[in-house]
C-alpha cells in the first residue's frame, strides 16, 4: 500500500456529518436528562456559545461530559474556564462526568462539597 494515498474526509462528508449530528443528539439527550434530574434548565445552544454551561440550577453551572473510553482527561485549564463562567452567574461549577459501565460521577470545588457538608451537618445535629 503506497504511504502517501488515503482518503480525507471533511466535516463536507456526509457520513462525518451524520455522525456529529447523532452525537450531537445524544449530547443534548443527557443534558436534558440532568436538568430534570435536578429541577435546572437547559442553557440554549450550550457549547456552540461564549460557555455558559449545559445546565444551569439557582445554585450551580454544569458541564455534562461523557465518554466510552475508560478515563476521562480533565485539564486544569478547562476547571479555570468553569470556574471563571461560573462566577460570571454567581453560580459553583460542576461537572457531570458519564463513564462506560454505569460509572456517573460528579466533580466540584472542595470549599462547595465542604460548605455543604459542614451546613448538613449543622442542620441534623443542632450544631
């Protein structure tokens, strides 16, 4: 096989097309389906526009992520990025990460998790 012939397929092929579309699809699915997991809203043409996450509750911006590979790589740039389009709203950021074999985490600022636990904790033991 000659190392220089290969076919190029731009996002002009119609099979490449199909493809983003149905991934696109199946994004906007799982989006929809956290918003009504936690009574938040769908944010219009979330990633086509400026960032302001996928879904949107009083308290907290979310970036819904999924993957079928077995890890996910999350940069220290793209926490900036959620943490400074967070506070644009005065909202905490969170990330909704799906992995293969039902694996469905999430992952937030520490300070959030901890002021949360230590506000739980006040309220069930009168503290």
């Amino acid at each position: 096989m000659d190392e220089g012939v290969g076919v190029e397929m731009t996002l002009t092929d119609p099979v490449i097309k199909q493809q983003l579309a149905r991934r696109r699809r199946l994004s906007r699915r799982k989006e929809r389906d956290t918003a009504r997991e936690v009574e938040g809203r769908l944010t219009p043409a979330s990633g086509a526009t400026r960032g302001d996450g996928d879904v949107v509750t009083e308290d907290f911006m979310i970036e819904e992520k999924a993957t079928s590979n077995r890890s996910y790589r999350l940069s220290v740039n793209t926490l900036k990025k959620a943490l400074a389009q967070a506070a644009q709203q005065r909202r905490d950021w969170l990330f909704r990460i799906r992995l293969p074999d039902g694996f469905d985490i999430a992952v937030l600022d520490w300070r959030v998790l901890r002021g949360w636990v230590l506000n739980e904790s006040s309220r069930t033991h009168g503290v």
